[in-house]
C-alpha cells in the first residue's frame, strides 16, 4: 500500500518474517512535539533583513533609504504572511495526493521565505514519492541542516535512506531522532529492524526491548523481538511472545510467519505447518508462505502436500508475470483478459469476474467486454446472463463473434428460431447450426409444414451429412442457399 512520505515514508522492506505485512503502527512515523511545533510556529520576525529570493524567482522590492524602518518590516511580514498560506494550500494538495502541483506551491513559499525549515521538509517529502531522490534528499538535508533539533526531520530522512537501501545513512539519523527524542518508540523500532536485517541480532533485541518499555502493548515490537530472539537460538521465549502478540490479534499475519519459523527450529512441524496455513489464508498469494510451508511439508516427509505448494508456486509465479507487465501496462484488455483466463483455469472465478469487469469498463465503445463476460456466462451455463450480456454487446456494436455466443446459448436453452437467427447474422455454419436445422425440421413436420420441413433438412445435411442420407445430391443441396436472408 503506498503512504506518501509527506504523511511520513513507510514501505521500507523488511527481512523474511520480521516487521507487519498490514502496515504496522510502529512504521508509521508519529510527529514529535518540536515537530509540530515547526509546522505551526510564525515566521521570524527580522524586521531588518530583506527577503532573499531563489535564483529565477521574482525579486522582492527593496524599499529606498528614504524609506522609513516600518516598510521593510511590512514586507517582510506580508512576505511571510503569504508564503505561510501557500504551504497550508501546499498541505492541503498532498493530502490529496496531487504531490506535483505541493511541490510548486512549497517552491513559491520557500522563493517568499526561504529561512522556513519546515516548507524544505515537506517538499523534500514529496519529492521522495514521486521518487525524484535527488531533489529529495537535498530538500531533507536542507531542513535538517537549518533546524538541527527537530528529531522528525532526521526520522524521515531516515526512513528515506531507509527505502533506497542506504542502510548506514538510515541507523545514523535514527540514532540522531533518538538522541533528540529519547521516547521516540518508532525510531528505536525502526533501528531495530535495520539490525536484524544486517545480522545485528543483540542491538536489534535492546532495540525492540526499549520499545517495549516505552509502549508496553506494542504488538509490532513484540513480533519483531520474538523474531530476533528466535534468531538468536532462544526459540521458547519467542514463541511464548508471538503467542500474545496473536491472542491480542489473531489476524496478525507476520506473528505465524515467525512462530511457524520457531516452530520448524524445534521440529514441531504440524505446528509449523499450522501457523504457515494460517498466514496463507490471510494472504493467499504469498509466495514466501507457501515456500515454507512447502519445505516444512518436505521435512516431515509428507511429499505429496509438498509437491502441490510446488505447483502452487509455480502458479504464483505466473500471475506475478502478468501482474508485472500491466503493472507498466494497466489498461491493456489483452493482459487482462489472459490474466481473467488464467484466473478462470485455476477456479479463482472472484478475480476472474473483477477483471471481466474491467474489461467491459475499458470497452466501452465496441462492447467487448460484454462478450467476454457473455462467453463465461455460457460456459458455466449461464444462459440468461449470457444472453443479456451479448445483447448489450451487439447493440454497441453488432459484431458476428456476439450473435455466434447468443446463438449457442439460446440453442441450449431450446429456443431454436432465435438461435437459427443468431447464427445466420453471425455466417455461421458448423455441426452446432445443422443440428439445429435439424431440430427444426422436425419440429415443421409435426407441425405439417412438410415444404420447411423439407428446406430445413436440407440444410441440416449440406452442412453435416451424416445427418442425412449418404446419396443426397451435394450440388443441388449446395445450390440452395444455407444461410436464409435477413429482413
């Protein structure tokens, strides 16, 4: 789930079972009190001092010596009057993620006041997710290097570095917020998993410790230390804190990541296996839980259940090749449809329909969509809804594959006039279409309309002989015309 990192960065990745999957509260960033403070504060009032302009900005007028004191510090004021409403319509806009327009208002605010801190920290901030890193860093750098004791300028600045693999950077500007804010629970649980991540398991335990002592119920620091201890060889005492951390949340889904890794430690692999399933029903498309619990599966000996999270990995793996490509391509309906089939054969109809309908909200115009959705309809033998969908499709765009669908599906519903009809728009012929002549035929005959009767059989043998007798005269038959004119 992406989180601006003007609201604070989070996403940064985690090692295999440590840190939450749901976005943990710990990840989140909390705003310190100097913080705050520098969002809300007024503008220095240096009545002396001009205005300084950026390079290509508008230049503030200077009064003349003539002028008296009082103008300058009107200017200013105005100055700073002015740029302190553009970054609060700066704030507003980030809020609705519309990062590219803040960060225009936030460089307006900065050319009227450059001595802000805080107007640098929050373009910084957004220049980080629109992942332009170079004007990030140095926006971050520059409110840090102009408000030195603001502990949530080197939080955030970390938790970039953290995101772009600059691990060292990021352990040094938590340490710094933590020098700044003593209390600051979520840098020291955030410095906590950059340990554990570089096989710090020690400083990571003391980290996730002080979390603890700081916020006694923080779920996402107890899984975080029963992951380091189990590391650390001390594989009960994990397990007996990631079982409160699962008894306060049931849901916790990294919590059975790592106590089935505890688990398999111990080779309790029933358990193991338990937590892992548990983990895959929460998040059904992890490819990690599925690994482990294949290997645990393996362990134990059971091949066959270890052969079918094969597969299923396998499966995965595909639909993370399709996700990729409309990842660069969202709105391309072949990737979508090839990734509704590919849901279809595999029995995951939910998905498959979720993408049937985006189909048909990117088709507008040619009613594909409607098709598609009518041809899953007449495959699972739905035939009201197929004929509803084709319809709406042809009447967009009447098109031969549509009429063809709605013929098959009005001919198993036994409706052989309006499927004879269908098929004849559609310039189909095919054993289906003899059949159905055929149906036809018969039912002219019990009616006494010996001559259509007669027309229909024809028809019916041009198209598939073995209905008929093996001497029918094939050139006369194939000189009357198969596909009845439409009025």
């Amino acid at each position: 789930m992406k989180r601006q990192i003007a609201g604070m960065l989070v996403c940064f990745y985690l090692v295999s079972g440590c840190g939450a999957e749901t976005q943990p509260a710990a990840q989140k960033a909390v705003k310190s009190e100097k913080s705050q403070a520098a969002e809300t504060k007024q503008p220095p009032q240096q009545a002396a001092a001009p205005v300084k302009t950026e390079v290509g900005s508008k230049a503030t007028q200077t009064p003349t010596t003539a002028a008296p004191a009082q103008q300058q510090v009107d200017v200013d004021q105005a100055a700073q009057k002015k740029a302190e409403e553009l970054f609060l319509q700066a704030r507003a806009l980030i809020k609705q993620g519309k990062l590219s327009d803040a960060t225009q208002v936030l460089s307006s605010a900065i050319t009227l006041n450059p001595r802000e801190s805080k107007y640098f920290f929050h373009r910084g901030s957004a220049w980080a997710d629109l992942k332009q890193d170079a004007n990030a860093i140095v926006d971050l750098t520059k409110a840090v290097d102009m408000d030195p004791k603001v502990a949530q300028y080197y939080y955030t600045r970390a938790l970039f570095f953290m995101t772009r693999g600059g691990g060292q950077l990021a352990l040094n500007d938590f340490t710094k917020a933590i020098e700044l804010k003593p209390d600051s629970h979520n840098a020291y649980n955030n410095r906590g998993l950059l340990y554990a991540t570089s096989g710090k398991l020690k400083e990571a335990r003391a980290d996730f410790e002080q979390v603890l002592k700081i916020k006694p119920d923080s779920l996402d620091a107890m899984n975080n230390l029963g992951f380091t201890l189990m590391n650390l060889g001390e594989t009960d005492q994990a397990i007996q804190i990631l079982d409160k951390v699962l008894k306060e949340n049931p849901k916790y889904l990294n919590a059975y990541d790592n106590r089935g890794l505890a688990w398999t430690k111990q080779k309790k692999f029933d358990k193991a296996i338990a937590d892992f399933s548990k983990a895959i029903e929460l998040s059904p498309q992890n490819l990690k839980f599925y690994r482990q619990r294949m290997r645990a599966y393996e362990t134990s000996g059971d091949k066959t259940k270890a052969e079918a999270d094969k597969k299923k990995l396998i499966w995965l793996q595909q639909l993370a090749a399709i996700n990729d490509r409309l990842v660069k391509d969202p709105e391309n309906t072949d990737l979508i449809l090839e990734r509704a089939q590919f849901y279809l054969a595999s029995d995951e109809r939910e998905s498959a329909m979720k993408d049937y309908a985006k189909l048909v909200e990117l088709t507008p115009e040619t009613g594909r969509g409607y098709l598609i959705r009518g041809a899953l309809y007449l495959e699972e033998n739905k035939l009201d809804r197929c004929i509803q969908e084709c319809s709406r499709s042809i009447k967009i765009q009447p098109n031969p594959e549509a009429y063809s669908v709605r013929g098959d599906a009005f001919m198993q519903r036994g409706d052989i006039e309006h499927a004879l009809r269908d098929f004849e728009r559609a310039r189909r012929i095919d054993e289906v279409v003899a059949k159905a002549y055929l149906m036809r035929s018969e039912s002219y005959k019990k009616q006494g309309k010996h001559k259509l009767a007669a027309e229909d059989f024809e028809r019916a043998v041009a198209i598939d002989p073995a209905l008929g007798p093996g001497k029918l005269d094939k050139e006369k038959t194939a000189a009357k015309p198969v596909i009845r004119p439409i009025n």
